[in-house]
C-alpha cells in the first residue's frame, strides 16, 4: 500500500514525558500504519533517541539523525526522507488528537487547491497559568476559533502554526529549494536556545509561492504541552522579541520592507506617552516588541542578516 502520510517528529533534547505522551498519540491514530510512515529526526540531541525509543509497534517507522543543530535542518533531513505526500510536522510537544492523521487525508482530498493547512491547538499547561499571560499565549502557539478558513494570499490569517502543520510533498520540495539559494531562511526557526521564529510561516507561504494556498480547520486538533518555564516572564519576553525579528526579516526575504524606526521627536514624543499608559510589566513586553523590531530593521537595511 502507498504510503500517504509522513509524519515528521523534530525533536533536539526532548522532555521524555513530553515526547512519550506525543508517541502514545500517534500510536492511537485511526488511520491504518500501513497509510503513514513515522521519522522521528533527532537533531543532535546529546544522547541518540535511537537507542532509548522503541517504534517497533510501526512498520514504517524509523530514526533519523540530524547533526546540523537547528529546526530548519532538522524539518530540510525530513522532507529529504519523506515518502509520504503529505507531510504532518509535529513538535515534540504536540499531542494530536486520535483523528488527526485521518482528518488530514479527507482535508487533502476535499481541498486539492490547498498547499499547507493546520488546525485548532488548545493548551495544556504544567502549572496554572497566570492571568496575566493570557494576552502573549498566541506567542505559544495556541489557536482556537470557530470556523474554517482559508485563502490564496500571503496573509497570517490562514497561515498555519508549525504545530501540525500539514504541507503537500510538492510545497515542501519548492521550500527546500528556496533554502538553498537563499541561506538568509536557515536563520528564520530556533536552534538551540535561541527563539526565532518565521520558518513556519515561511514554509506554508511557499503554498502560495506555486500557486496553492493555506488553510486552518476547527475538525483538526492537537493539544500544546506548555511546561512552566514558557509562563515565566523571562522566556515570553525573549520570545516576543525573538518572534517579532524572525518575522520581520521574513518579510523582508519575500519582499515586504519595513519601515524605519522613527527618529522625529513628534515619534519619540508619542511612544513616550504610550509607554506612560503601561503598567511596569506591559511596558517591558512594549520594549521587548520594539527592540525585536528595531534590531531586524537595522539588520535588513544593513544587509547584516
């Protein structure tokens, strides 16, 4: 039987019960093993996955490693392995629901004119999250709505979060080559510690790039395991920062320059008087926004990136 799914698990150090919980998911899917291959790209964690997870419940499963540290070369070694027509990427904190796979084929055939598509992603929070946080949880990945949506435009509507993302096999490959001659994209994902963020959009805005478009669904569904660090003030700030610069060369790469940081004292006057209308904490994550911004468009129109 053709394989029409390949489900790809890029993970670097992974929490093991993380990870684990993200395995029993997939070994709950509907659809039948013999429709869906498993590749589990371990990107350079310190000890080999492959000695420590077991997929011989799948028969089409198996270990990939990938020494280039980064989530861009870690997603590039899994669509280079992929036999699957549809790429599901799942992170290695993303439990999917039982239907998820099969959702995704019925989804692949009712909307041919779709390239990249996801669905809703609800939390699941280690600790009680505070309320506080509860204006940056999109920063987390999180999307719940009510209807589908989708469109043939570049816009971050109808784009899908990486979380789950599905990408028709042709979409992946034009991504890929895009990469390579233009390596400014490497830089766009994580690696390591650093929070970027952009390859996501990137990659489903490459559907668009060959003629196809993006799309979320209500039917699709995942839970985000969130640990109690990625609530703590520290990390949002830093990956607010860090998802505002990632964007901000992205759109600069297909062709969307942004403006300079206003210098005029009428601009200097006004964020001054916005800043005063904060309370101390919304005034750090205002800073952290700008700096990110400031940063990518000294870097863009210094050609530094």
């Amino acid at each position: 039987m053709k394989l029409t799914i390949s489900v790809i698990v890029c993970t670097h150090n992974p929490k093991r019960n993380y990870l684990d919980k993200v395995i029993v998911a997939l070994m709950s899917q509907t659809l039948p093993l013999e429709e869906w291959e498993l590749l589990i790209i371990d990107n350079a964690s310190e000890q080999l996955l492959s000695s420590e997870i077991k997929l011989t419940w799948h028969p089409n499963a198996r270990h990939v490693r990938e020494n280039q540290l980064g989530l861009t070369p870690a997603r590039l070694r899994g669509i280079r392995e992929a036999k699957g027509e549809i790429l599901v990427f799942v992170d290695d904190d993303n439990v999917l629901d039982s239907d998820y796979l099969e959702v995704t084929l019925r989804i692949s055939k009712d909307f041919p004119f779709l390239g990249a598509w996801g669905g809703q992603i609800r939390p699941e929070f280690e600790v009680l999250p505070p309320d506080w946080t509860k204006p940056y949880w999109d920063y987390l990945a999180l999307r719940q709505f009510e209807r589908d949506k989708w469109s043939n435009l570049n816009i971050h509507e109808t784009a899908p979060c990486g979380a789950g993302m599905c990408v028709r096999l042709a979409v992946a490959k034009k991504y890929a080559d895009l990469i390579c001659h233009d390596h400014k994209r490497l830089n766009l994902d994580r690696k390591g510690q650093l929070l970027m963020s952009g390859g996501d959009t990137d990659l489903a805005f490459t559907a668009c790039d060959i003629g196809l478009g993006t799309g979320q669904f209500t039917s699709l569904k995942l839970t985000h395991l969130i640990p109690a660090s990625r609530l703590e003030e520290e990390y949002l700030i830093r990956l607010v920062e860090g998802m505002e610069y990632s964007h901000r060369i992205l759109d600069s790469i297909r062709g969307q320059m942004p403006t300079q940081p206003c210098k005029s004292w009428k601009g200097k006057l006004l964020e001054f008087y916005r800043l005063l209308q904060m309370n101390p904490r919304e005034r750090r994550f205002y800073k952290a926004k700008r700096k990110g911004l400031v940063s990518a468009s000294q870097a863009i129109f210094k050609s530094k990136f």
